[in-house]
C-alpha cells in the first residue's frame, strides 16, 4: 500500500508541475516510465502509465513467501477521445490486466472499500468451482456495508433497502446487481452471453488465453500500454457487448442489469462476518451530489434503447420489475413535492383536498399510510436498524427528492437537449476534524451555499407557516379541524423532519450553518409560491 501511495502520489505531482523533476525518479524503471512525459501533458490530456511495482515471480515478503503482482495503471487520457468515467477506466483495466496476467476471476473494489474477512476469495471460489454454476454465473455480489457512520446515521448512508433488504428477493430470480465495489466476476462475463462468446480484438484479450511471458516483458508492457490506449476502443463493441457497459452514469447497475438480459445468473453472498466495509460521505452537499449523478444516470438507463420496461421485459422477465423499481428513483421529486406544498397552499386558502375523518374513504387512506410506513419500519428494523435510523431514512427520502432528484432530473433534461451542464462529480470522502465532529454529534452539514438547498428551504418554511396559520386560525375558532386534519398532519410532519433546517437557519454559529442568502432565497420564493397558489385555488 506505502509503494502504490508513493506511486500514485509523484504521477498526481507531475501532473500538477507539468514535468518530471529528479527528486521523484528513484530507479532506472521509474525514470523509463515518465520518460514521454512533458510539460503539455494535464489531467485530461496524458499518455498511459504503468508501473510494476511487486513482481510475483521475484518479490518476496520477509518470510519468504512470494508477494502477489502490484501494478499501477494510470490510462490514457486525451480530450478528443470520450473516456467514459469509471466504466472506460474499468475497461482498461479488464484488457492491462487480460495480457498482463488474465487471471479468470476478478475483483472490483472502490478505493474506500477495504477488506474485513480474509476467507472471501474462498467462499467465491466455492461458487466459480462448481461447473453448474460457473456455466451461467457471472458475477458474486457482497452487501456493501460502511464503517464511520454516527450512531443514528442522519444521511440514510446504509442504504438498507438498496443494499440489503431487496437483494435477497432479487436472488430468487437471477441474482443481485452489481453495486460497483464488493463484485467478484468471472472474466468471461464481459465477452458476450454464457452461449456464444463475442470474439476479442487481439488473441491475448481472449478469457481463456495463458499468459506465459513474464508479467516485466517488453512484449507484455508493450501490448499493455496498446490495449490501454484512448484509440482502442474506436469502431470495436466495447461498452456495447464487451466489458462493463457506457450510457449511463450508474454503470454498475446498467452494466449488470444488461449481463442478466444476456442471460448471466448472478448471486448475492452475505456471510455474518461482513466481506468489506466502506465509506460514507458526512457531509450534505456530498450526499446530495452524489444521488443527483445516481439520479441523471438512472434516467440514462430509463430512456435507453435497454429500457428496463421495454427491452428488460422482453429480455429479463419479472427480473426487469426488480430493476425498474431501481430505475425510476427518480421519480420521486413529483408525489414528495406535491405533498410538501399543494395541501399546504390548500390549508392557507381555507379548502380541505382530503377526506374528512368520518367518511368511509379516510379509512382506506389511513390504511395505506400506516400499512406502508408500517411494513417499511418492519423491515428496516429487522435488517439489523433502528427506529432513530428508520426516522432518519424518512427524513433524507424527503431531502432527496426535494433535491437531488429534482435537480438530477433537470440536469438530465438539459443534457438531452444538448445543454451542457456540471457533469460527473466524484464524491468527496474527505474528512476534516471540524466536519467530522459535527457529524458525529448528528448536526447536519449546511455550509457549502448550492441551489440544491433551497427548495429543502422553501419547502421547510411553507410548512412551518402553514401548520402556524391553520393552528392559529384553530385556536382563535375561525375555523374547525373538520376536514384539515390530514393536512395539519402533513404540515406538522414536515416541521418535525425538518428540524435540521430550522436549526442551521437561526439556532447555530457553526461553520456547518445555513447561508443567509440561502434563507432569504427560500423566502422569496416561499412567498412568491403562496401568491400563485393563492390565485391559483381562488
């Protein structure tokens, strides 16, 4: 790990300089590597880099034993040449590793995954051994489980439902989808179906091919820096029907979603002892730009020619109902906005849009509601949550959809109409000591100013204002609760979860704190909101 830190840091410093400068070089092999550097070469603009930095066949730990292969990749980037994020890095990969060493299996870990249980590669191998299952299974999913969350988890972190409660009712059918980290797969997956492999480019791509030429050959770093490059991949299927597959910013979902439409079987392990942990994000901002690159790259895989309701229904059976549900998150922003402003607007305009209490339809209302929250607490609880955790998962269903599905939405609209916008933001992990004391005190993270907040804002103070109006108009009698019962309701549900917002705007001194501009937006727009609903409903 100190050697691919060491690496890793003097490519991110020559980079930055725009040189390879002396104090970096080390040995002969380095200085051969940075050799094509120079100072035209950037970030998005630098040709492949790849290092061996443990050879299997000579390096040995101090007990004798030999070391496994360590090579650091760095592919090439050219801005005239799509490079299609994580799933052309994972590409290149596949084909560096395929004629460096082509191992059968391979495992796909995000940097902040890490292992918890040595006997995992045993228990994969118990599935890829068996000859029934290693014909149509392509891929072993793990849970992904995070470690550093606070007690309560206040951002919904675990994802529960995502990571735990459904796969194992999609195991019934094909198997879990893949989440991007904690795969195990068979490398003949990504060259066509279990019954007709697609042909690679080059023999040595082949998944069955022996590598029997030293890992440190010319011939082999040569081929390795080839099948690398940005130009590879022109006018061949990867992407399509090789490899890990482009369309969509979730490509770990599409990707496995379109092997089980190939006919791939997948299974998803959860041992006791968990196989990995990751990380979380603690901050809001990050949270919420992190589902906003799940949401525009759901609504990708949504309107693709491999719709989930369209191809995945011909192809994928009742498994396509499972993926659809995965894929149409982001439809969410329109009940949850709906709810947040429409019987509120309502309340402040004297009308009732619900059924009285005593009428026979409040009844199947009341059902609904406390049936569905209630079977939802059920299984949160028992897939080893709690009920602070559950209430918190509420709450951040709400930020969401107020946020980070609304403006993914409108970030994948604007894309579709050629309009460019920010595009993919890798999600910061990073943790400084102040944040992440905030976090763990269970204070939400405000400081970063972004429009994302402002619609939790809006919706924070309509609510507030609305459950304060119909009180009042209540205890004054002007009016009964005869018929607003459900939207008081809803109003003082919506004040309870959002607290945190309250509390960042007028309670705290912080750094974590709300912007005032921010606030007083949310005002403006609250206001603005209550005049069109008010002439709207008159």
């Amino acid at each position: 790990m100190t050697m691919y830190e060491s690496m890793k840091g003097r490519v991110e410093t020559v980079v930055e300089r725009g040189k390879v400068e002396d104090e970096y070089i080390t040995c002969d092999e380095e200085r051969q590597v940075f050799s094509k550097w120079t100072d035209q070469f950037t970030r998005q603009n630098h040709p492949t880099v790849i290092q061996v930095l443990l050879d299997n066949s000579k390096d040995k730990d101090i007990s004798g034993h030999h070391l496994p292969n360590l090579v650091y990749c760095s592919r090439e980037k050219s801005k005239a040449s799509h490079h299609h994020f994580k799933a052309g890095a994972l590409n290149a990969l596949i084909r560096i590793s395929a004629v460096m060493t082509n191992a059968p299996i391979i495992l796909s870990l995000d940097c902040d995954t890490y292992s918890n249980d040595p006997q995992t590669p045993e228990r994969v191998l118990c599935y890829f051994w068996d000859p029934e299952v290693r014909a149509t299974y392509g891929f072993i999913q793990f849970p992904q489980l995070f470690k550093g969350l606070n007690k309560t988890d206040i951002y919904a972190g675990q994802f529960k439902r995502l990571f735990q409660i459904h796969p194992p009712g999609l195991d019934g059918l094909r198997g879990g989808n893949f989440y991007g980290t904690g795969g195990f797969f068979s490398r003949r997956v990504f060259f066509g179906t279990p019954s007709t492999m697609s042909p690679p480019e080059l023999p040595q791509l082949n998944p069955y091919h022996v590598v029997n030429k030293p890992i440190q050959s010319q011939e082999v770093l040569a081929l390795a820096h080839q099948v690398s490059g940005c130009h590879f991949e022109k006018d061949t299927d990867w992407g399509i029907k090789k490899g890990l597959r482009y369309g969509s910013l979730v490509e770990d979902t599409y990707t496995s979603y379109r092997l089980h439409c190939e006919g791939w079987r997948s299974v998803f392990c959860n041992p006791e002892r968990p196989a990995f942990y990751g990380e979380a994000p603690i901050s809001l901002i990050d949270v919420m730009n992190q589902q906003k690159r799940w949401t525009v790259g759901l609504l990708q895989m949504v309107f693709s020619e491999y719709s989930p309701i369209t191809y995945g229904l011909r192809h994928n059976g009742l498994m396509s109902h499972g993926y659809s549900q995965i894929a149409f998150w982001p439809i969410w922003p329109i009940p949850i906005t709906v709810y947040a402003f429409l019987p509120q607007l309502a309340l402040l305009n004297n009308l009732s849009i619900f059924p009285q209490v005593k009428s026979p339809w409040f009844l199947l209302y009341a059902f609904l509601f406390l049936g569905a929250y209630t079977q939802d607490l059920i299984e949160f609880v028992l897939a080893n949550g709690t009920v602070q955790m559950w209430w918190n998962d509420q709450r951040m269903w709400i930020i969401r959809g107020l946020s980070s599905f609304m403006f993914g939405f409108l970030e994948f609209i604007l894309n579709s109409l050629g309009i460019s916008t920010t595009g993919f933001n890798v999600t910061n992990k990073a943790v400084d000591d102040e944040l992440s004391k905030r976090y763990e005190k269970g204070l939400f993270e405000f400081g970063v100013a972004s429009p994302m907040f402002v619609p939790l804002v809006t919706a924070a103070l309509m609510n507030l204002f609305s459950f304060g109006w119909g009180l009042s108009e209540i205890v004054k009698g002007k009016r009964s609760m005869e018929g607003v019962e459900i939207q008081m309701l809803l109003s003082a549900f919506a004040v309870v979860n959002s607290w945190p917002v309250y509390e960042a705007m007028a309670l705290r001194s912080d750094n974590g704190r709300m912007k005032a501009k921010t606030s007083v937006i949310g005002i403006g727009l609250m206001w603005v909101m209550y005049a069109a609903g008010s002439f709207i409903l008159k």
